[in-house]
C-alpha cells in the first residue's frame, strides 16, 4: 500500500500575456478548472502504476469536494481517509500561465489546513513493505507526526519537501528518499539541515532536474527525449511513480526508471492529472 498525505485543490488556470505587477490588473482568457493540489496528483499516479493507494487528507463540504471523492473512485483511490470538513471549502488554487510557459500559482489552503493528528489513524493499518508518500502544503505538525508514526511501525517514509518547508531534522532523515526539485535543493542545502541530520543517519536526497532527470546518491537516470507540452505536475507524476514502485519492491534504480516513464507521459499532457 501506498498512503499518501496531502493536499486536494481546484486549480483554476488562466492564460495571460504577462503576470500582473503589484496593484495592476491584467486581463486573463479562457478560465479552465481542473482537479489538483500536490497530494491527490501523486496518489492518482501512484495508482495509475498499480498501487494500492490510501489518500488521506481534506476537502470542505461543498460540491467540489464531493466532486473530488468521486473522482479519485474512478482511478481506484482509496477515500475512507479523506475527511469532508465541515464549515470549510475545498483548497483552490490560482495559476495564471503566460504565453511563454512561465506560471504562478497561488495557493488557498482551505479544509487541506484543517487536517490534524487524528487523521492519521489508517497509518496504524500498515507495515513494512508499504510506503508513506507525503508533500508539504497541508500542516507542518501533521506532516512530522505521520513520518514519526509510519517510521515507527517499519513503513518507508517518502517526503516530496514541496512546496519547500523546514521540517525537523530527524523526520528529514527518516525519508528514504527526500525528493526535492533543483530549487527546492537549493533551500534545503542553505537551510543546513544536512548537518544537524548527520546524528539520524544523514539525508537521503534525491534530486529532479527537469530535463535532465534525476539523481539519487550515486544513481543518475537521465529523462526521456520527448516534446514538452506542459511540465506542470511533471514533479508529481514522478514522485507518485517512485512511491509505487519502491511499494512494489523495486531497487532505487528500478523505481527511478520507472518514475522518469511516468514524468515523460506527463510533460505531454496538459495539466497535472491524466484523464480516469
Ligand atoms: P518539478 O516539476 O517538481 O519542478 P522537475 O522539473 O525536476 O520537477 O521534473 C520532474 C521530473 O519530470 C524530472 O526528473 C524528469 O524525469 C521529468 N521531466 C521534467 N521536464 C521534462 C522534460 N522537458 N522532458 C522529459 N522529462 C521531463
């Protein structure tokens, strides 16, 4: 099994000739609104490889979260984990994209910032063998909980430190591997952490580097050579890929094989989930 922590959004995407500056408003064209947020992205991946998925995390109690249940049902997502918030809307996020690729997102957390300890329950249901696959955009405190009890019950703690945050050194050291994007390794080598993570072991970073691929230690998979069409949700695909096959019981260099697959087929669609 694969249980994935994170977060459910709304993305609502614009095109714009250029980002707005500071107080000025500029016009977006066609409004498009598809399902998203970093967590639900990689555990639609994770089962699209064959996993056993378990989402856990938050949606409000608004027709979109109702929406969003039905639809990680269709890729055989698990969803008695996630917990429709009363009194709270689904997260959404904001992405203008500009003609030249380049977005921005911003993200409005809603019921994904009401998750607590108590969700974690379903993590008692698992053992060695399974994976927790976790991301950063719902509460830090939860994030470190989950790792400490998955690392306790012998389950093999995967964290994607995105969007980046610091986490405590010792549940950075418990994930094998930590998966960070080029900046995202950048801010986590400023941050430190690597030092005060030697006495736990030391830090197990794999790095992604868009086109170029992927390096795990002494493990480099270059990508495929395909057209890009959208990168957005690239990092997800491969992220829910790896928990897979490291599920599966795949070697680091199977499982990051694997994982560059599943990233190529996603820089060739648009948006950042493939269509049940
Ligand atoms: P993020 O999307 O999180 O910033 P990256 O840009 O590093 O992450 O991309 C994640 C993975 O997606 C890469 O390791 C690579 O396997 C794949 N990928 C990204 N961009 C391309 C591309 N242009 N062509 C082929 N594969 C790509």
């Amino acid at each position: 099994t694969v249980a994935v922590l994170g977060s459910l959004n709304i993305d609502l995407v614009t095109t714009v000739d250029r980002h707005p500056r500071p107080g000025e408003t500029v016009l977006g064209e066609d409004l498009t609104r598809v399902f998203g947020g970093k967590g639900a992205n990689q555990a639609i991946a994770a089962a699209a490889m064959g996993a056993q998925v378990m989402m856990i995390g938050r949606v409000g109690d608004d027709d979109e979260g109702a929406r969003y249940i039905e639809r990680l049902k269709e890729f055989g997502v698990a969803t008695d984990s996630v917990v429709v918030t009363p009194g709270h809307a689904t997260g959404h996020a904001l992405i203008p994209v500009s003609r030249d690729g380049e977005n921005s997102i911003i993200v409005i957390g809603g019921a994904n910032l009401q998750l607590t300890e108590e969700d974690l329950a379903p993590l008692d249901a698992l053992g060695e063998g399974d994976v927790l696959l976790t991301v950063l955009e719902v509460p830090l405190p939860v994030v470190e909980a989950a790792v400490r009890r998955a690392t306790s019950r012998g389950v093999r703690v995967v964290i994607n430190v995105s969007p980046y945050a610091e986490l405590a050194a010792e549940v950075l050291a418990a994930a094998d591997p930590l998966i960070v994007n080029e900046h995202e390794a950048r801010l986590l080598e400023e941050s430190g952490v690597a030092r005060s993570a030697q006495q736990y072991g030391g830090l197990s970073v794999l790095t992604t580097l868009g086109a170029e691929g992927a390096r795990w230690k002494d493990i480099s998979v270059p990508a495929d050579k395909v057209s890009a069409v959208d990168t957005t949700g690239a990092g997800d695909a491969f992220c829910g890929a790896l928990g897979a096959a490291l599920a599966a019981g795949s070697d680091k260099r199977t499982a990051m094989e694997a994982a560059t697959a599943a990233a190529a087929v996603a820089v060739q669609r648009r948006g950042a989930q493939p269509e049940p």
